[in-house]
C-alpha cells in the first residue's frame, strides 16, 4: 500500500499547487477527466438495509435502466445511514463486522451501474446515526454518539469496515466518491441554526474527527476521492453570514494532521428555508462563497415551484457549481420524485451532453480485489479465552502484534488461534505484519 499513500500525497500537493496559480476550482476531475455531476439521489429502497440485508436487484436495476435512459451520469446512495442493519456492533457500540452479503450487494450495485456508465457516490452514514429508531427499528438503530466520540470506537469501523471496503474498491471504474455523512451538521452541538433533528449531539470537534479519520483511511488504502455531504453553505463558506467552513482543510488538519485527511472536494445540499439565510446557490455563484475546491449540489428539490428541475439545472451550472443531484427517486418524503425531474434531466443532458456525457473506459482491475479475499475477521468477538484470525488466503505466512489501547505491545504470535484468557478486559488492536492490516477484538 506504501505505492497508494505516496500516489495520494503527491495527488493533494499537485491540486494544493494548483490553487496557488489560479486553476479554476470549480472544475471537478475524476481518474483525469473532467466531470459534471448530473443526476439523482437514489438514497435507499429499505432505510439502512439495502446493503447486507435487504438488497433488491431487480429494483435497483431498474432505476439504473431509468437512469441511463435520461442522461443521467451520477447517483448517490445510502450505504448504513442510522446504523440499523451494517455495520454489526457490540453491546459497547464497537464494530465487529459485516453481514456476509455486504459487499455482493455492493458489488453488483456499482458494477451494474458502471454497465450503464453511471458514476456511484456510496454516503456512508448519515446524521440519522444521531436519531433513536430503536423502539422502532432494533437496537442499532440510531444512537451511534460513542462511534463519534469514542475515537477508538471510530478505528473499529474503521479497521473492520472501511479499510476492506476501501481496498475492494479502489479501482472501481465508476465509484466517484465516499461521502462520509450526510448532512453531519444536524447532529453537531454547536449548530446555532436552532432546527432541532437529532435526540442528542456531539461536539463539533469529535464529528470533525470522525470526518477525518475516515477521511484519512480512505486516502491510505485507496486513490478514491472523499466528499460530506454539508446540509448548507452556512457551513461551508467563509460570507458574514455563514459559520465558516466546518470542513476545509485546515478544519480536517486540526484534528487530524495529515494531508490524507483533508476532503478532494465539496458537497453541499439546497432546500427553500436556506433563502432565509441567504444560503441560496441559485442565486450567488461559486466564487461568491469563497470555496477553494469544486463543489456540488449533491441534494436539491425535486418538485420545488421555486426552482423547477429544468432552471435548477441551468442555474447551476450558470453558478459554475459541478453539478446537481436532485432528491430523490422515490420521493417518500414529499420533495419531489423520479418523475418530477426525469424529462428534465434529459432534457439539460440532450442540450449539454459534452458537459454532461460519460463513459466508463477503464478496466475493472478491482475485481481482483473482489475475487480474492481481503477481509480479516477475528472471532469470536468479544474474546474471553481464545480468538481465531482469518487472513486472506494470498498469504503464505502470518505474524502478528498485539496492541493494547495505549499502543503498548503485548503480545507477537505466528498462530491464528491465541489464547487471551491471561489478558486485562479492553479493546486491542491486531496488527498483520505482513500486510500492515489492523484488526480490532473487545475482551469482556
């Protein structure tokens, strides 16, 4: 993986150098060509469940079909939201795995829609992971303030989850982007906006670092580009009027500082009570906000009389904004539905299809990654006498280091099955020297 990290570090000072000489930022690029963002949130079929659960194919492929039919080059779907259904937790709010189905469903998701040469944003969570469902929907359901707080309860999904996702899919011909959470601002205590959503915050430092550590992660296993999904340009613009930028790079390095942990570009969403503010990117264009990456519009209003599908779209890209995603398919929520939108998008696709128009030309290296095995596992988890380590099969050998949650090491093994009766109650880290791969296990 040393190849990857030294790839990102000289990919974030190519673009930091040019800032400085004054390219236009809000030009977005992917795998080295220019990209228009223009499409549809898709955001879930079953809240939370689509992946690991509940997949749906024949749906999904559907709206895929309907997608590509319309000129449609983006969409953008919810992976675990609230936290119901994936990850897999403990009673201590620490990751421990995945559903066996995670990422077959994943797989033929981005798969399928590079078929059909449509971009993919995976959004990982959502502000919803805040929220309690769990009188409603399991115990999972929400309330997900240690994963935020606790930063080593942020390194178990991390170590369990994102890494393996991250290496599976870096080279996706199709997946845009991770966005890391949607709308994080909701959950986070120093909103000031006073729209109450979630059952109970968290500071704006911890979510910071949630942000970056994934962000980080991502960058270190993968060339895949990071994105948050901000719920306005009141938290991202340097306007009077604005709360600053919640997510720019020196936002990211406070807390995280390291240059992978810096975000590749911006993401803010667009409803009517933004006008009040004057949070509107309708009206000022990009440079008016002071932003020093692209930025899109990853979630606007389908049915709004405000701004009809067909005047969002040229606003936008009057604005010099990188494109528009409008919410959502379905439309269960009243703003707006697949058929509100659909004849325009086709419509600004036929009038802009250069701008617009993309086609998948890479090959599907990553199914090498899919084909062979890299997740780890260790189980049972939590340990109370022995635990067992899975690594993939393409390594002869396997030494590991076991680390307690003060980086002290307490143990170094070739076995994969150990015992820990002798060991304190806590949370460790296995690393696999072979492979740099960590693992987390929970002693209870």
């Amino acid at each position: 993986m040393e190849k990857k990290k030294s790839i990102n570090l000289l990919l974030i000072a190519f673009l930091l150098g040019a800032h400085t000489y004054g390219v236009c930022q809000e030009k977005l690029f992917f795998r080295g060509d220019s990209i228009y963002i223009h499409g549809i949130n898709i955001p879930w079929r079953d809240f939370a469940k689509d992946f690991g659960e509940n997949y749906n194919t024949a749906y999904f492929e559907n709206v895929l079909n309907q997608c590509a039919s319309n000129g449609v080059n983006t969409v953008r779907v919810w992976v675990h939201a609230d936290g119901r259904s994936s990850p897999e937790f403990n009673a201590n709010d620490q990751v421990v795995g995945l559903s066996p189905t995670f990422f077959s469903d994943l797989d033929h998701f981005l798969d399928y829609a590079e078929q059909k040469n449509i971009l993919v944003i995976l959004c990982l969570w959502s502000f919803d992971m805040l929220k309690d469902y769990t009188n409603v929907a399991g115990v999972y359901a929400g309330m997900h303030h240690t994963l935020i707080n606790d930063s080593l309860a942020t390194l178990s999904y991390i170590h369990q989850v994102l890494e393996p996702l991250a290496i599976r899919y870096s080279d996706q011909c199709n997946l845009l982007a991770i966005d890391v959470i949607n709308e994080p601002e909701w959950g986070i205590t120093e909103n000031t906006f006073n729209i109450n959503t979630v059952d109970s915050t968290v500071s704006k430092k911890h979510m910071q670092r949630f942000v970056a550590m994934q962000t980080k992660a991502i960058h270190d296993h993968s060339d895949l580009l990071v994105t948050v999904g901000s719920a306005s340009l009141g938290w991202m613009s340097t306007q009077s009027n604005a709360q600053g930028n919640w997510w720019s790079d020196s936002a990211m390095l406070n807390v995280i500082n390291h240059p992978n942990a810096c975000l590749d570009f911006y993401q803010i969403h667009y409803w009517s009570w933004m006008g009040l503010f004057g949070f509107d990117p309708y009206i000022y264009d990009f440079d008016f906000w002071g932003l020093d990456k692209p930025t899109f519009i990853g979630e606007t209003p389908a049915n709004s009389s405000l701004y009809p599908p067909l005047a969002t779209l040229n606003a936008a890209k009057e604005n010099n904004w990188s494109g528009v995603l409008f919410w959502s398919y379905d439309g269960n929520d009243g703003f707006g539905s697949w058929n509100d939108c659909s004849d325009d998008l086709l419509s600004f696709y036929q009038d802009n299809s250069l701008l617009t128009q993309y086609e998948s030309s890479c090959n599907l290296t990553s199914q090498n990654n899919k084909t062979t095995d890299l997740i780890y596992s260790v189980y049972p988890n939590p340990a109370y006498s022995f635990i067992h380590i899975k690594t993939p099969p393409i390594f002869q050998e396997s030494n590991f280091e076991i680390y307690n949650d003060m980086g002290q090491l307490m143990l170094k093994t070739s076995s994969t099955n150990i015992d820990v009766s002798g060991m304190e109650n806590g949370l460790y880290l296995i690393k696999h020297l072979e492979s740099k791969k960590r693992s987390v296990f929970i002693k209870n």
